[in-house]
C-alpha cells in the first residue's frame, strides 16, 4: 500500500478538506463541515509511517477499508 502524503492529500480533498495553511513541514486541511482541522505532514517524497497515515484518516472520518 502507499502511504504517501500525496495520497492522503488527494482522499482528503475528494472528501470536502482544504488546505488551510502551511507551517513549516505540515500542511493543515480544514472541514468546515465538521469544522476540523488536521496537520499532514510532508517530508519531501517520503511516505509517512503506517501509524500515521491511519491515524490522520480516522481523525478525518475516512474508514481505512474504503481506501
């Protein structure tokens, strides 16, 4: 499986997250439905920890099955 940000990002947007700011490595997504922030990390063009990945699309309502 990819874990990478890009793809996070792109299930993130598909869902109703925009990109809010950019501080330092971490770009923040917001919901204003769920009005919800989430920091995603992005380290150059390296995938995220497995850990990571699922743990910022259960704090965005994503159910790891549907990915």
């Amino acid at each position: 499986m990819d874990y990478s940000p890009k793809r996070l990002i792109n299930l993130l947007k598909e869902r109703g997250w925009e990109l809010q700011r950019i501080k330092g490595s971490h770009h923040i997504y917001f919901n204003e439905e769920l009005n919800r922030t989430i920091p995603v990390p992005i380290h150059g063009n390296r995938d995220m920890a497995k850990g990571t990945f699922y743990t910022i699309l259960k704090q965005a309502g994503i159910d790891r099955n549907e990915v």
